[in-house]
C-alpha cells in the first residue's frame, strides 16, 4: 500500500516535473522588441541607436521627444501610420495585430529614452 | 468578313481608351521616371536589377558569372529541347524561330484562348499537342527549358506587345491594379518597394526598380541554392509581407508578369542569370 502511495507520489512529481513552465519565453524589452525581425524590425527601414544594419526607407528614429506632443501619440503613430499619411509605406503595427498594443508601448517607452546624442551606426 | 470584324472592334475600342492611361503612356511615364531618378544608368543596366544600384553586390556578381551556376540548367534545356517526343516531334517543330530567340516575346495575348500565355505554359501547350503530359510549373526539366530559351534570346528587347481587344487590356490592367495594390499582414504593395523605395534599403537588401524584374529570369538564387522561376520569386515576395500566395502559372500572376514584361519593353533579355 505505502509502495503504490510512493509510486503515486513519484509519478505526480514526475509529471510536475515534465510540465513546462508558462511563459516559457523570454520577456523581450524595448529594444529587442524594435530590434527582432519577427517582431518590430523597425531596423529594415529606420536607423536606431545602437542596431546593426539598419535600411534607410524611414526617418532616423532620434529626438522623438521633439518630434511627438507626448508618448502616447508616438503609440497612435506605430498603431496606424497610414492615419497620418495613406501613401506611407510603414505597416499598421497594431491595426494589423502584428504587434500587440502592450509591445507597441514598450518599444515607445525604449524609443522615448533614446539620447538624441547617442551614436547611431550606419 | 473576319478582316471587318477585327476594324470594327478596333474602331469601336478607340472612344473607351482614356488618352492618358494607355498602357503605352505607363510604359513611357514609368521608363521616363526610373531613367530621370537613376541618371547614371543606361537602359541595359535596368535589367541586372540590384547591381545596377549596388557596386558591392555587383562585384560578388561578377566574381560568380566566372563560373557561372545556370550553366548546367542551359545544357539540360538545350538536351530537353532536342530530344524527340514519343511521335518523334520535337520542341523546335513548335518554336521554329527558336535560333533567333523567341522569350522576349513572351507572355503574350493568345486571341484563341482569351489569355495570357507565358513561356513555361507554351511549352506545355506543345508538349500536349504531342500527346505528352505538362511539366509541373516548377518541375526542373520546365526551367531547364526555359533557361536555354533565355540564353537564346539574350541581348534581344523585351518586346511584348498588347493587342487592341478589350480581353487583352483587361488583362494588362488586372496585373497593373495587382502590383498596386495593398496586401498582407504587413500591409505592402508590390509598388511599396519596387517603385516606391526602389534604390533605397531594407536592411542590407537595396531594393531594385520594377524596370527590368523579368528580364533576368529563370535565375539562380544562392538562397534557393538551384535556378528557379520569376513566379518563384513573386512568391518569394508575398511571403515577405506575410501574403497569401498564389499559384506559380495561375491566372494572376500571369497577369501580373504581362504588365511587369510590358512596361519592361525595350529591355535586353539577360537571363539566365545569378540572384542573391
């Protein structure tokens, strides 16, 4: 009988053991968010400091603090640039559900801090 | 009486042709705005694409055309080609003018079948005229094919043509409406890049202009690591901005490389060639 509970309890402890824990993947920040081609890949158009091989179809992503009224209007652009300008060629990041509103505020909150001195790498 | 029949449409077409977006004027407008953004760059150099615009990439190019990677898939045509069909016909029984190079014709307007016929479809269309089953849009053999065809015809102008039947310049418009439009999760038209942003960057890759994307095909893609097809690489495109994709050979993207060839014309042909 205490075999079959030992054995029980060794079976519930290996199956606890074998179940992954949620959220297996790693929280990305800001800037890896920005950076990762699946994700952002805001460098395939814009240079930002401190990322490799940026495209040139956008603006270099500096000073935008000077360049927005405030953070959240820096998310409404990434939301839906084509309500600024209908020709843009920047994708609708959350119109589309290519990145969820939460991200889109996390890559604002990197993009605000950005010195507007900081090197940028061509 | 057939003769009549064919003025009367003429005519009759004349009053609903726009006199601006003729598919002649898109041509002109389209050549005109290309040569005036590149000024350095003569009409040849369009149809090698990205190397017109990018000295690096050009120099890697010409290291590998020393030894050309499509070299094999232009002996495997040229074997394919000569080789006799059951019934002891060959392809050049239905391309006679094979010698003087005949892809700078195609795709063209079939007036019979109401379509656009690309070259791999036409060579299709002679093999079942003698009793032989089509090739797969990507089979090998069909590229192979079309690869020697190519080699042919290099140097020769692009030169499609687009008949005066309303069908045919429905058609031309549905391939120009296609490249304009919108689509995919990422929410690109063809024109975003190629006309668009055409020179600049994405990333590392410099994005080349629509004057001169069909001449260079069948190429070889070091990242196919084979030669493959321009409807290939319209795929290739749409997954990019995360697209449905349709079929190689269906009717869109037929379409689609009509408008593109046409608005190409004048062109050399200079494929097969080597892609990253």
């Amino acid at each position: 009988m205490t075999t079959m509970k030992t054995v029980g309890l060794l079976l519930a402890l290996l199956i606890i053991g074998c179940t992954p824990p949620l959220n297996l993947e790693p929280q990305m920040n800001g800037q890896q968010l920005a950076f990762d081609r699946k994700k952002g890949n805001c460098l395939a158009c814009h240079r930002i400091a401190n990322g490799e091989s940026p495209g040139n179809i956008g603006p270099p992503l500096t000073h935008l603090s000077t360049r927005f009224t405030h953070k959240d209007a820096l998310v409404t652009f990434i939301e839906d640039p084509t309500r600024f300008n209908p020709e843009t060629s920047m994708p609708p990041f959350g119109k589309n559900n290519i990145l969820s509103h939460q991200e889109i505020q996390m890559i604002a909150n990197f993009l605000w801090t950005l010195p507007a001195t900081q090197t940028i790498i061509p | 009486m057939t003769k009549l029949l064919f003025w009367l449409l003429f005519l009759g077409l004349l009053p609903i042709a726009p006199s601006t977006a003729t598919p002649l004027n898109d041509q002109r407008t389209l050549q005109q705005h290309f040569f005036t953004q590149f000024p350095t760059l003569s009409r040849q150099d369009f149809a090698n694409g990205v190397y017109a615009l990018d000295p690096d990439a050009k120099q890697s190019w010409l290291a590998i055309e020393q030894f050309p990677p499509y070299e094999i898939a232009i002996d495997r045509g040229k074997k394919n080609f000569f080789t006799p069909f059951k019934n002891g016909q060959r392809y050049q029984d239905c391309f006679v003018d094979y010698q003087q190079g005949i892809s700078q014709h195609y795709p063209y307007w079939d007036l019979k079948t109401k379509t656009v016929v690309t070259l791999s479809q036409a060579i299709n269309r002679c093999r079942q005229l003698n009793l032989e089953a089509p090739l797969k849009p990507t089979a090998g053999d069909l590229i192979a094919l079309t690869a020697y065809l190519a080699f042919l015809s290099r140097d020769q102008p692009i030169a499609i043509t687009i008949p005066p039947v309303p069908a045919a310049q429905v058609a031309y418009q549905q391939g120009k409406d296609y490249y304009h439009q919108r689509r995919g999760q990422l929410n690109f038209s063809c024109a975003s890049c190629h006309i668009q942003n055409a020179g600049k960057r994405l990333r590392t890759e410099t994005l080349s202009p629509l004057l001169g994307q069909t001449s260079n095909w069948p190429t070889y893609r070091l990242k196919w690591g084979r030669v493959g097809t321009l409807h290939q690489r319209f795929i290739g495109c749409h997954r990019q901005i995360r697209a449905k994709t349709p079929a190689p050979q269906s009717e869109v993207l037929r379409n689609l490389e009509y408008y593109m060839s046409y608005l190409s014309n004048g062109l050399p042909i200079n494929g097969p060639s080597v892609r990253k």
